[in-house]
C-alpha cells in the first residue's frame, strides 16, 4: 500500500513537471472526490431517476430547484459539526456564498421565503461536502441527492407512513435485493435516555454513539459511553437492554407497559405514533419490509419525530469503484449499508421564519449514489450490453457516391420522428457502418444503392439475424416503428 | 424609479435588523442573479427540456456529466477577458477550484483526460457567470446550457449541416414563433479584414466590434472602429460593405469571385464550405431559415471555422422577468434575441492533450433561459392552466371514518401504477377535496361510502363535467386507465 501510494505520488510530481516541451504543465483530472459520468453512466443514472421520479409522481409530487449555493448565514447553524464540510465561495465582493450541503435546508429556506405553508415535492441535485472521499463505497464530494418531503399540518403519522411506502416502492423496483427499513423516533430515543438516567446535556452526544451500533459491537459502544462519555455502568446496560430490541407494532404496546418507559411522556407519545404509523404501513401493505428498531439514530440534529433508514440486506452485495473496475483495486469492494434515510423534522422552516412560525414537515432522501453504485456492478457483470444511444436505425450504404441520397433519407425519417443515425463520411465502407450498429446496439439498417433508389425500396437490414428485406420508401417509416416498438 | 430604489434599499435594511426579538437577522433571499424554480416554472422547464432532449436522441447523441466545478488552470487561458467573470472556490486547503463558465471547456477536458477522438454527445447542466445580472432579460448568474456537439475527424460540413438541422428542428417544435439562423465562417471575417486592410493584430478587436453590429447602428460602429480603434476611414468602409452581405450559396459563389475577397485564401476556404453546407441544408430542408450573414462574428476566441447563432425575428417577442410578472415593473418587456449559437472549434481539445493532438469538433448551445422567459409568458397569457403534478385521481369520501378505507384504495391504485392522492386528514370535508381537485387539475374523483363499500363499488366522479358513475371495484384502476390516457 505505501509503495502503490508513493508511486502515484512520483507520478503526480511528474505530470505536473509536464512534458518535455514544458507546454501542457496542468493536470488533466476533476476535482478531488468528483467524477465524470461516461455515457454508460448516465444511461443507468437516467433509467434510476425514472423509476424514482415515476415514484413520486404516482404519489401526486411537484418539484421545485434552488440555486446551487446559498448565501453563507443560510446554511449557518444547520448542520453542527458538519458544517466543517461546508464549501464557501471566494470572497470576489459582494455576497458570501457557499455551495448547498443538502436540499432539506435549501428547502425550508424556500418555504419560508415563499411563506408556502403546505406542499408535497421531490427536488433531485446535487449537493456538496469536503468530506473524506471514499469513491470506492459510492462516497463523492459532489453527489445527488433524491428528496421527497411533505409539508404542512396534517393528521399524526399519515405523510410519515407515505413517505416508507415511497422507499418501499422505489427498492422494490429497482430490485436491488431483500431490504429492511428501520424506524424508531426522537422523542422515544430521548424518554429512554432521560429514564436510563442520561443527564439533559449527554442526550445527544450519547445518542451519535448509539448510531455507531451499525458499525461497531454494543461492547465498544458501550466502553466509548462509559469511558469517554462519562456514563454510569448501569445507565449504559440500560441503553443496551433497550436499543437491542426490535419488533412492530406489538414491541411499541410492550413498550406502552414498560414500567420504566412509561414514565416519560415523551416516549409514549412517540410509542402510541410508532403504534399508528404501522397502522398506517399494514394498509399501504408494507409493514414486511418495516422494522421498529431502538438502536436506530441518525445524526442530523433537526430531526423532532419519526426517524427511518433503509439498509440493503442481501449478502454479498458490494459496490466497486471506478478505479476498481479499471483493475488498480478490485479487492476493495464493499458493502454499500444504507440507501434511503429520513424523519420529521418539524422546526427547521420557523428557523427562516421572521416570525417563527413553524411548517411541519416530513421527508426520505435516497442515496442514489450507492445505488448507482450497485446498478453499475450489476450492469457489468450481466451479459446485457448497455446502449448509451436510442437509435432506431442507420441509414447506409454500400456504392459510391450515395452521399447525397443518405442524407435525404436521414431527413426523411428525422422528420417523421424515427432516431436515426448516418456516418459523415462521402464514400464509408458497408462494413463500418454494419460494424457501428453492432457496437452501439442499433437494432436495424436502411440500406440504399442505385438499384433500390431505381426501385423506390430501401433494403432494410436486421442487424441482429442479418436478414434483410426490400421495403418501399413510402412504408418505411411505419416498418421501422412496428420493428422497433417491442423493444 | 429613484423612490421605488430608496423603498427598497430601507425594507431591506429593515429586514436586515430583524424583528422586535432580534432573533432572525438573516436577509431571507437567493444569492443576486439566481432565482428559485416553483413548481409552475419546472413544469415549463420540464417540457422544454423534453422537446430539446428528444431531439437529441433522435439524432444519436449520448449523454455524458461533469462536476459543478473544475481545477481552476483546467479553466485558465480559454475565455479572454471574460475570465474575471469566473467563480472561484474559496481556498480551504486543497486543490484551486472554480465553478464552470460553460460545458465546452469541460467537454474538451474530458476528451482529452479520456483519449476519446470521437463522440456525439450532449450535454444539460447549468453554468456560472458573475455577469451582471439582467434578469428581465432572462440573464442570470446561475443559468443552464443545452450543448450538442460532435466531435471526430469526419468530412467537411456534415456534422456541421446536422448542428444547424437540429436548432432548425428544435426552434420549430418549441413554436417560438418565426426565427432565422445566421451562419458565417472565422475564415471568412478573417480574410475580409485581410483584404480590407485590417492589420493583424487588429483582427480581434475589429471582429468584437463587427460584433455590435446586432445592437448598434453602421455609422457607431464605423465610429468605434475609426475613433476608438485606429482603422482607416477606407477599411472601415470597405468593411461596411461587407457587413451588409445577406444571401445564401448565391452569394457565397459571388464572393469566390469577388475581386478583393478571392484574394484571400483563407476567405476562399470558409465560401467554399459555406456552398457546401448549403448543399447539405437542402438536403436536410432548412434553407426557408439560414441565411449567410457576413455581419455575424461571435465573440468567443475559440471558434475556427463556421459560426451560427438564431435569432427570434416575430415583432413583440418579449420576455419578462418574474418581478416584472409580479408587478414590480412590467413595463420593462425587452426583446430577447439570440436563442441558439455555436461553431466550429478545432484547436480546444489540442489545448488540454499533452502532446497537443487535435480533435476537430463542431457544437451548439441552446439558450435556454431566454425561451424559459418566453414559455413562461406564453403559459401565463394563455387561459389554460399549467399542471404541477400528474395525478390522474383523487381518493375522497363524504363521510366520516372511512381513513381506513380510503388509504387501502389508494394503495391498490399506486401498485397498479395510478397517480393517486389522498388528502391527509381524517375526515376532510367533501368540498374541500374536490376544491384540491380543481385547483390542482385532477381529473376525476374515486369516492368511497358506506353504501359502495358494501356494494363493492366505487362511485368514480369526472371533475369537468361533474358526472358520477359506480365502477366495480374491479374495474376501477381499468376505467381511471381509460379515461386518462387521451390526455
């Protein structure tokens, strides 16, 4: 590893030494922890955000977009330490500006300054932190983010329950594998601290070492609680008795009786809205995939209700790298964990109020950076080619000077809204037009010469069989889509 | 106007104090020159972007992405004095970084970065511009760019003609009204200056002055030219006669005969390829549209061969900015002018592959703001309503406790693949679900009694005429299908 590290490093040192005529000094690459999307990346990214956008629009969704950065105090005291990774703009006079974190902020922003107190809306972008890049695990400095939010004051747990039936539909779809979506709720996560006898000011430090339980055994969890965070022995094993449970709607009643939980307000309040979100879920008929889980807690600070997240389940599910794909590390594949995440995060839009009137709000974001991950993986290892093009046809031929007519049939089908393709070349070869329908999976061939021109026909060629039939110009058109309309 | 200034200039100091508890002292805005999309404007921008998209595809291309920003010596050097105009990234340890000023740039870098010596591709993605904002005009600093280019060694003036067919196909679906597409050739304006006496290294500045032509009368031109920069009144006028040149391949075969102009050889070499690329228009059946205007003379450095940019000719095209729409101002309705532009740019690539190998490459840039403005204008004259959502029905009951009820229909009908909503509410009145109906567009109306539950019907209600049929609840995701697919 150190060796590979140096070398690159060599490398680097050389490039930017440049050539031998000193001319070219610059680096050819993206930004660090960014990356170009190649043609056949962005077929599997489009086909994503259809099935996710299709998604939304069946659950009645409109859409909005916000500038890529905001004014510096926008983002200001939104996100905790995180905000660390926040990209500011050079100071070049005027406005300070830093580039969005996430679409949530930008959204509350929007609400407030539009005083719009109720809407549903997805918003698909991308968002940007200067955090570490671990490309190989889908990790990007600039990355999409896909937000689903509803807005507004509703009856408890209805646009909650919605928003798991979105995740539930959108991974069904994808097909990704088996799935698991976790819940669990603020207000049950701070009643069990309180009545484990965590002090009002460790609530959330120890709830950000609760959320290491995905990562890390409850022992080390437990001794960083104890031994670094200062926690009782007994207010730990208490933790750890309760965040081990899992369950639905009958571990929320359990928990209702629990003589101990009961006692906070708070959590039975969040208890009794975990009974009627599954309520909810087993009408929407999703509650297989739904876990009430007490170990779950996610970081963001504005979450006040309801919190979810959705893990990938299947083993062996791993997401490679460019690079690994390229061969540097193929070894490094690893499992992608959690691909859509949210809550109730009812304050934020009274923080952009002037008056500090509160919208309330629910929303999931999927983490479609993984996912393309995966998408990608699957692509190459199936045998299935990828077309970055929808090319219905191409128009060619195997004489001289045919140039002239390629074109005018082109146009013809252009015109009639048939996607057609034709070599810009005078005199190509047949083989090279043949050879280019191959490898971008164009599924069929016009071919002219001055027999056919002679005939009024146009041989039409099916790449995939090689058989080749004579069609009259006049019925082309209506040939190629009855041909092509299957696909 | 000057009162209209002062009023605002003390409500934003205002806003700047924040109310009576201090406590929200944040100016609620957008950074200056760029604007939020509601929900009305994406439904505008969305169709837009599939009439411009479709045709894309139609002709082959792919489509690839590069991030927001780019090394800031990737950007260096490309744009003359409009480099001031580029956003840097604040210097927080790390690499230079400065947002994208167009997706040229970063399509050359990427072919160079990837070896690639051919491609058709296009590109969607916003640029940035510390312009001066405009944003009556539909110039923002924040604005998106519609490229097409194709890049590859081919022969001459074929994926040229095709560039031009496009922007023809595009301005025609989008009826924007009457428009003509201008052509010229750096060639061409470079071997006129030649011939009329223009010094060398007088070319680009006479070029950016030939450039006003569109806003500036002949004789203020004439003046910049003689006064400003220190052309002789003969050039000037030998220019002048130039400039006025309108015409197709006609005048073109003049020119080649001309007696100064044929002197060039440079200027020989573009007339010749604008004869050819005429030959090809008519093939493609655009001539009604282009004209050879030697007038024209973009302004970017990077060009080599043919230039083109299409301009809106209907008398009253106007757009208006959303304050203006608001009231504000809406007297300031401007012309908007160029809508498309691009050329030929042999040498970009060269620039960035270290041993300066060239891809030849032709392109074009749809502006896209500027017909947003106009579609928005159209849309808001118009007395039909833009929809902001795709729901086809709305589950709804007139009676109370049927919640139940109403979200196990509406979840038959999403995983039959209906855009359903319900309203989130317990019992909503009858009247204000069908209000959200008419508000929003929905079409027809799924309602649920006790009465039809128990006769396993629905009572299927069309918005527009307000005719009510019971469906079998059987029938029901078939009928809402068939009466919602004309739309």
């Amino acid at each position: 590893w150190r060796r590979l590290y140096e070398v690159a490093k060599l490398l680097e040192l050389k490039a930017r030494l440049g050539g031998d005529d000193g001319k070219h000094q610059f680096v050819l690459k993206t930004a660090k922890g960014t990356r170009d999307y190649n043609p056949k990346q962005m077929a599997i990214r489009e086909k994503v955000f259809n099935t996710i956008i299709s998604c939304f629009k069946r659950h009645g969704a409109e859409t909005i977009d916000t500038p890529v950065f905001e004014l510096k105090e926008t983002l200001t005291g939104k996100y905790g330490e995180d905000s660390k990774l926040i990209y500011d703009l050079k100071d070049q006079g005027g406005e300070l500006l830093s580039l969005r974190y996430d679409l949530t902020v930008p959204f509350a922003r929007y609400l407030a300054m539009n005083k719009i107190t109720n809407i549903k809306r997805y918003h698909i972008a991308k968002v940007y932190r200067r955090d570490n890049p671990a490309m190989t695990r889908g990790r990007y400095r600039e990355f999409y983010q896909c937000d689903f939010d509803i807005a507004g004051q509703y009856d408890a747990m209805i646009p909650d329950a919605e928003c798991l039936k979105i995740v539930h539909e959108i991974l069904s779809e994808l097909d990704l594998g088996d799935f698991r979506i976790k819940v669990n709720d603020r207000r049950i996560l701070d009643g069990m601290f309180a009545v484990c006898g965590v002090p009002d000011d460790k609530f959330r430090t120890i709830c950000s070492t609760v959320d290491k339980l995905d990562k890390m055994p409850w022992e080390d969890v437990k001794k960083e609680m104890v031994n670094e965070k200062g926690l009782s022995e007994e207010a730990a094993d208490q933790i750890g008795e309760y965040v081990s449970m899992q369950g639905g709607m009958d571990l929320a009643e359990r928990l209702l009786q629990d003589h101990k939980m009961s006692q906070s307000k708070q959590a039975c309040a969040g208890l009794s809205d975990i009974k009627l979100l599954f309520s909810f879920l087993q009408l929407f008929q999703v509650t297989d995939k739904v876990v009430f889980d007490l170990s779950l807690a996610r970081g963001l600070d504005y979450y006040t209700g309801i919190i979810y997240e959705a893990v990938l389940t299947q083993a062996g599910v791993a997401a490679v790298s460019n690079e690994a794909q390229n061969g540097a590390n193929a070894e490094e594949s690893v499992s992608v964990g959690s691909v859509a995440g949210g809550g109730r995060y009812d304050g934020l839009v009274g923080m952009f109020d002037p008056k500090g009137r509160k919208v309330p709000c629910v929303g999931v974001s999927i983490g479609i950076e993984r996912i393309f991950s995966i998408m990608e993986q699957k692509a190459e290892a199936s045998a299935e080619k990828v077309r970055t093009t929808e090319v219905q046809v191409m128009v060619a031929s195997a004489q001289k000077n045919l140039l002239e007519e390629r074109l005018r049939l082109v146009t013809e089908l252009w015109n009639a809204g048939i996607k057609a393709e034709v070599m810009y070349k005078k005199n190509p070869k047949l083989l090279s037009q043949l050879q280019h329908c191959e490898e971008s999976g164009i599924p069929l061939v016009a071919i002219l010469g001055e027999q056919e021109l002679k005939d009024g026909v146009v041989k039409l060629r099916v790449v995939a069989t090689r058989e080749e039939i004579d069609i009259a110009r006049t019925d082309l058109t209506s040939e190629i889509r009855r041909r092509t309309s299957e696909a």
